[in-house]
C-alpha cells in the first residue's frame, strides 16, 4: 500500500534541519510553506537557528532594487559559514533565482542550488542530485514546462499549523505594469484549477486552520485559461458553501478588474473579511497612464465609493508609490489629494526604482533621490495621522476578533485581528487561540488596538 501523506508526515523522524528566509510578498510566504512541506516528508524539521542547518533555503524577492539588494547581502554574509561547515546546502529560490539563475551561482561560489519560480516542486530531488553528484545546479523550468501539481503536499506539517493559512489560487501576472519586474519572474498568468484549491482548503481547515488568504497579483482575474468557466466570485461562492473555512481574505485586487459582482460579495457571503487591499500607485492620471494602470484616479476613487456603499464597514488599504519618471510636484500633490479623499486605512509607501526587463526603466525624466525621499515621507506622514485617526475611531467599539497567538510585543498578551485586519492586543488565555471573540476597544495606538476581552463569544 502506497503511504498517504499524512501518514508520512507522521512516521519519519526529523534527523536533518531546514532553515528557512523569507523575503518578499505573501506568494514566496506560501511557496516556503510548500518547501517546508516537501522536505518534512524527506525527514527535515524547521529550525529556527541558522548554524545547526543542515539545508539553509532563501526564498528572494526582486520586486524593488532595494528587496534585490537584501537577498545579495544576505548570500554574502553566508559564505563564512558555508566555508567552516561545507556539508552545509545553501538553496535561493524565488524572484531574484529566476531574474539571475546562473549568474547567481558564477557570483556566489557557496550556492548550491537556484530554483526558479516554477521550479520549487522539486526541490526534493534536486538536493538528493546534488548530495550525489557533489554538482551545483540552476533549475529554470520554462513557461511551456507541465503545471506542476499542487496535489501531493496540501497537508501542512504538524505542529506548525497556524490559526492563518495561505493558499495560492494562481501564479503569474498579465498586467504589464510599466515598473514592474513580476510578469517576468512569475511569466504569464496561471489559475489553478478550482477542485485543487478548495480541496487544500479542505485541508487546511480538517488540520484546525480557520482563516484562510487567497493568494495572486491580481485574484479578481482568477479563472482566465481554465477549462471549466470558474470566475473569482464563483470561486469565493464555492469556498463559501463547500468548505469549513471560518473567515477568507484575498490579495491583491487589480481596481481596473474590480466588478460590481465581487463588491457584492463583501455584503453576501458571511466568510468574507471586510477588507479589500487595493493599490492605487499614483493620483495623477498622467502617471497612472505611463504606468499602464488601466483606470483614472476619478474611477478608482468611484469604485472605493461602491464600495463603502455596499458595505459600510469596510477598510481599505492600497499600495503607491512615489517617483515614478516624469512625476511632476503637481502629480505628487494628486496623489497626496487622493489619499486625502479616500481616507485609507492603511497604506503601504514605496520609493519607485528601475528594475531590469520593466518598461519604466528606459523613461526619461528620473526623479532624483532627495526628492523621492521628501516625498515619501511627506506622504508617509499624512497617512500616518489618517491611520492614527481610523484607529481611534475604533476605541469604544466591541469588535469580533480571531485570535491568531502570543502579540509581536512579548507581553504576555494575546493578539487577533478584527475582520477589518487590525491588529487587536489583549490580555486573556492561550486557550482563546484559534477561537473567534468579542473584545471592546479600549486604545488606539499607530499600528494596533487595545482590547478588552471576556465577553459573549462569538461563532464565526
Ligand atoms: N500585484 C500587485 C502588487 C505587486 S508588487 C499590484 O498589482 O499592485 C507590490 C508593490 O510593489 C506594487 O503594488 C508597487 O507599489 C510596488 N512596486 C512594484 N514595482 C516597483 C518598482 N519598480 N519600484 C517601486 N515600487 C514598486
Ligand atoms: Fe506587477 Fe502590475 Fe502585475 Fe501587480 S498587476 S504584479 S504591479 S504587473
Ligand atoms: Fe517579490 Fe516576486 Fe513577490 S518579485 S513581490 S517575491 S512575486
């Protein structure tokens, strides 16, 4: 009888270490889980000391200049190592595997192993090559390469289930944003078919995960290419009715792509988390033209309105960015204006930087560093007191909340997240874990709330 892999997760004992290193969006997140997965069933337990690994796997990102300099600088600081412990296997897999492949391994003569972005499956195998043969490798699966399947390892490893899971619905971006690298490190769009992504939620909830975040660089889009006609709204219908999952969320959402029918959504199913991440990059319709954005600043903010009317309760958060070429002082002040309009509740800022192979590379008029810099943190500083303000509005409130684990803060609190993704700090047992309560808010700081617990318990 062949082994199920349950079964397997359960009989092999760990007797070698994997370190892992993340860098990067929530989709190299999920892939570091996958890899987790794969070695766990080869008999490699996650360790959180780097010196006793014997696999040490850093999963890249590429999205900035200054995300790609990270992974550079840490691949430098592992040399010393690799020369007192040769045995030791250094892996680098993500974005910036795929943008260099084997210019990574001509630069850094400790690596072992470059996986390319659709090469992770089969990290398992490679590694045993290369114990063997002593030889490094690159591996560099081409667009055309078979999907490889998601099927074999759905289940997570025992012990590490977390009260959050992630769940990549499909890989790839079509998009063709002029600054960005992601459609060709990721290649073109891929869903993932419907029956495989709701049987890892299946899952991932028999093993007690209660929130689920559907992963993609434009989810709204899901469906495209697939043989059965699934759309992302079918998809969260289905999620809704076929699976046990208590609360879902989903990024990212391109606006050009944001229906009516998925804004109805956030009103009907009773799983859906009330918070749409959104990124807007720039107010000024110039800018959003050069980028290749697909909307106006005008439809955009039109679609946040829709929004909010469907659903009053609703957060949004966005990504933008500062210094794409040719922005002007006026563009800048537009998007200023238009995060003064839309009234984000949380934003994540970025600098704009070339990157190889995006468009916007070859655009004239760069923007000088001082002067990204003042704008960042002219805009940073406004939506910190919007933010501040949102948080405070919440104090008095009693909110339901999903309780996620110890707080970042070592305090002996708890911490969960209301279904607007805030972060609630509160004292109480670690018997809550898992379990979805009411808490009344009792203080607002920059980036979290204090509650209060020991009320009625909620049912979510
Ligand atoms: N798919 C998502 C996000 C992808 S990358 C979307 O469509 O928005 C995450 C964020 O990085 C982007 O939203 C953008 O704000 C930022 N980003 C991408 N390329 C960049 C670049 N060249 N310079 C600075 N920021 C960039
Ligand atoms: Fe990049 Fe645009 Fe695709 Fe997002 S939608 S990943 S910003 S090309
Ligand atoms: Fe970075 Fe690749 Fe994600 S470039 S943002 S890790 S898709």
């Amino acid at each position: 009888m062949i082994p199920t892999e349950n079964a397997l997760l359960k009989t092999i004992p760990a007797s070698r270490f994997l370190y892992v290193k993340t860098f990067g969006c929530q989709m190299n997140e999920y892939d570091s889980l996958r890899v987790q997965r794969i070695l766990h069933c080869q008999g490699y337990a996650l360790t959180s000391d780097m010196a006793s690994a014997d696999i040490i796997f850093l999963n890249t990102c590429s999205v900035r200049e200054k995300a790609e300099q990270k992974v550079h600088s840490f691949l430098g600081r592992l040399r010393h190592m690799k020369a007192q412990r040769p045995e030791l296997k250094i892996v680098v897999g993500g974005c910036v595997a795929q943008q260099l492949g084997r210019q990574l391994l001509e630069r850094f003569e400790h690596l072992d192993l470059v996986l390319g972005t659709r090469g992770i499956a089969a990290i398992g195998e490679l590694l045993e090559a290369i114990q063997e043969t002593k030889h490094r490798l690159a591996h560099l699966p081409d667009e055309e390469a078979p999907r490889h399947s998601y099927e074999q390892h759905l289940t997570p490893v025992p012990g590490t289930v977390a009260v959050t899971a992630p769940v990549t619905i499909m890989q790839g971006c079509d998009n063709y944003c002029t600054y960005c690298i992601v459609p060709y490190v990721r290649g073109r769009e891929r869903s993932r078919p419907v029956e495989e992504i709701l049987r890892e939620i299946q899952a991932l909830t028999a093993s007690g995960v209660r929130e689920i975040l559907l992963l993609g660089q434009n989810v709204n889009s899901y469906g495209r290419g697939l043989d059965e006609k699934t759309g992302f709204v079918d998809l969260l219908h289905r999620i809704q009715t076929e699976t046990e999952v208590g609360r879902l969320r989903f990024t990212t959402s391109h606006p050009k792509d944001l229906t009516a029918d998925l804004i109805q959504c956030f009103a009907d199913l009773p799983c859906l988390c009330k918070r749409l991440h959104l990124p807007v990059q720039a107010g000024s319709d110039s800018v959003l033209s050069r980028m290749n954005r697909g909307y106006t600043a005008a439809q955009y903010v039109e679609k946040i309105l829709a929004l909010r009317q469907a659903c009053p309760d609703m957060a949004v958060s966005a990504d933008v960015m500062v210094g794409f070429p040719g922005e002007t002082e006026d563009d800048f002040r537009k998007t200023l204006q238009l995060l003064e309009a839309v009234q984000f509740d949380n934003l994540f800022s970025f600098r704009y930087s070339d990157r190889p192979y995006a468009k916007s590379s070859e655009f004239p008029d760069k923007v000088d560093a001082q002067t990204k810099g003042r704008r960042l943190s002219e805009l940073q500083h406004l939506q910190a007191g919007i933010t501040l303000l949102k948080n405070q509005m919440e104090v008095g409130s009693i909110r339901e909340i999903l309780v996620e684990g110890p707080s970042h803060a070592a305090n002996g609190q708890l911490s969960g997240r209301t279904s607007q993704n805030r972060v609630v700090n509160f004292d109480g047992s670690k018997g809550l874990i898992g379990q979805t309560i009411y808490v009344k808010i009792v203080a607002a700081f920059s980036h979290s709330l204090k509650g209060e617990a020991g009320l009625q318990r909620g049912n979510a």
